[in-house]
C-alpha cells in the first residue's frame, strides 16, 4: 500500500493533523506535563508526512519497501506517537500508557520499544548523519525509497548536523528530504538567541540542498512543499524548513512564555482538549 499516492484532500489532512494534536494532548494528560508545545507545532508536518508523502504499511511497520522517517528530535516521541496511533501503526488503546513502565511509548523515543520508530532519539545532531548512512545504503541497494528525517532548528548549532548536509550533497542522495522544525525554541531560550543561524534554507542551499521554506502551520502550502521535495528531478538532497508555532490550535498555550516543556495544571488539561476541539469545528464550517 502506498499511501503517498492517495492525494489526500487538504480537508482530509487537517482532520488527521487535528487527531494528532488530541491524541498528543490525552498522552500529556496521563503524565501531566510533556513535550506538548512541540507536538502542537509540528502536527501539520506529521500529517502531511504520514498521510500524503509517506509509502508505509500500518501493519507490518518493518515491511523493507518502506520510507523511512527518522526522528532526530527524541523529546518530540509524543508527537510520532500521535501520528503513528492516528497511522493506525500503535493501536489507540496504548495512549494511557504514554511514559508508564513497560509501556512501548517512553518519553523519549527509542526505536527497540516503539514500532515505527526507526532511530532512538537522546542526544541532539546525530539524525542527519543516521539519515544520510540510510539514504547511501538504499542508493546502492538501487531501490527506490526515500528517508525523511524530522529534526529541529536547535540541532543547526550542532558541527555534525553540517558533516552530514555536507555529506549528503557530495553523495549526491536524491531521495533524502529533511524537515527541519523552525519553532525558534530551545530549552535555553529562543534558538536565534542561543545561536542565531541567519537564512537556514540559504545555508543548506549553500551547502548544495535543494532548499524550500514554508509556513509549516498552512497545510496547503505543505503539500505543495513536499511534493515539490519528492517529485523534484535532479540530484540534490531535499530540505523543507518549516516556520511552526508552539501549542498550535490551544491559543493559552501558544502564548505561554516558557513552551520547550510544558506543566499544565490538572485542569487545563480538558480546557486545552475542549479549545482545540472548538477551534477546528469553527474552521471546519
């Protein structure tokens, strides 16, 4: 099943991305706190990932004819577990387990619990460089896949995430795509303030990528991004830096000063279920 082909219509997608905000939202409720903002954020981008790029088969989330998708960003689990359950790779039922002993959903990702993750994630910087070892071992093996690697605006300030950009070109690997999360946060502050990177898609582009910058919250304008990305016909990696917002469709947390890791009172929890399930019924109309 190739469920890059399905062409899903940007309603369809919308819908998906707003069961991945509330299944990430139910999985912070069981812990209390969590990576919240970010899953919020990048919703978009999963969906779109899962629903119009990806060619997967739910059931057998090893089946060797997969895409890949790597998570370089480990602390961002919660929002792959959401994409993987609404996938239909995690049964739902899981989703009260989320960071409990013995559970397959940990906080942080790791890919010998969780089907469908394919890296562990912990130190930042090191899923490029994965991503690009994958992308050269597929070149050679002549098939046809691709590896999408999901990374963050944070990891740029890392040297081996530019060994890798750097490898990745000289290597000519056409069927690697990364996305990096622009959400300019980091636990330290904002991530222009930590080290600011200037024009990051000049700077891949600089680096011989094939560069796009988007709005990763406007879901018609990433699907115009990714399928530029996988249809583009010449030999230059791919990245896709998408501009998302922290705590998306739950207005009280996006404006919240402190969004790297969320504490939500117990009572928030419901009202930022009932807020995001009124937002996207208004938009829905």
């Amino acid at each position: 099943m190739s469920l890059s082909e399905t062409n899903m219509p940007v309603t369809e997608l919308s819908r998906r991305a707003y069961n991945i905000r509330r299944h990430a939202l139910k999985m912070g409720q069981v812990q209390g706190q969590g990576y919240v903002g970010q899953a919020l954020g990048i919703a978009d981008v999963l969906a779109v990932s899962y629903f119009r790029a990806l060619t997967y088969r739910p059931g057998e989330p090893e089946w060797e004819g997969r895409d890949r998708f790597l998570l370089s960003i480990g602390h961002y689990a919660i929002a792959l577990y959401a994409a993987l359950i609404e996938a239909g790779v995690i049964p739902p039922e899981e989703l009260e387990t989320y960071g409990s002993d013995d559970s397959r959903l940990p906080m942080s990702g790791m890919a010998s619990y969780t089907p469908g993750m394919e890296i562990s994630g912990g130190s930042l910087g090191q899923g490029l460089g994965i991503a690009v070892g994958m992308g050269l071992g597929l070149k050679r093996k002549g098939t046809g896949q691709f590896v999408y690697n999901l990374m963050s605006d944070g990891e740029l300030g890392e040297g081996s995430t530019w060994e890798a950009a750097a490898s990745a070109a000289h290597w000519k690997l056409d069927n690697l795509i990364t996305i990096v999360d622009f959400n300019n946060q980091q636990a330290d502050g904002p991530s222009t303030q930590v080290l600011g990177m200037g024009d990051i898609a000049a700077k891949f582009a600089a680096f011989g990528w094939h560069a796009q910058f988007v709005d990763g919250n406007d879901m018609e304008a990433l699907v115009a991004v990714f399928d530029a990305a996988r249809d583009l016909k010449d030999d230059h990696p791919r990245v896709i830096v998408a501009d998302t917002l922290m705590g998306r469709g739950v207005p009280f947390l996006e404006t919240r000063e402190k969004t790297h890791f969320i504490r939500v009172d117990e009572d928030e929890w419901d009202k930022a279920i009932e807020v995001l399930d009124a937002g996207y019924a208004a938009a829905a109309v």
